[in-house]
C-alpha cells in the first residue's frame, strides 16, 4: 500500500489526522501530511477510511495489503 496527500488539492480540513492519527498529522500550516515512515500505512485499518472522509480528496491509497498494487 501506498499513502500520499496531494499538498495542490489539501484545504486542511485535518480529517485525515483525525481519521488515522497514527498515519497522518497537519504541518505547520493546518494542511494534512503522511508521517515521516508511514507511507506504507503503517498498517493502519483506518488509512482507507481516512482516505474517503478527506472532503476534496487529497488522500489517495494505491495497492492492497498483502495484495497487488492496484
């Protein structure tokens, strides 16, 4: 899997941090970030959803775990 926050797209809605807090922070600006380490999803189960609670959709999630990428 994995993890990117489109920075062009991001509006700092922090939905992502709030969703996945293990995944996902908000820089110094408010705007959402994957944390240094993370970008495989660090197994988190909630990385898709915080994915689809992003209201612009900045998040994005390729491949599966275990899986293919996709």
């Amino acid at each position: 899997m994995h993890v990117s926050i489109d920075h062009d797209v991001c509006i700092g809605a922090g939905q992502c941090a709030l969703t996945a807090p293990r995944v996902f922070t908000q820089d110094d600006e408010g705007y959402g970030t994957v944390l240094p380490g993370r970008r495989d999803g660090g197994g988190h189960p909630l990385v898709r959803e915080a994915a689809r609670a992003c209201p612009v959709g900045a998040v994005a999630v390729r491949g599966v775990p275990g899986g293919d990428a996709g």
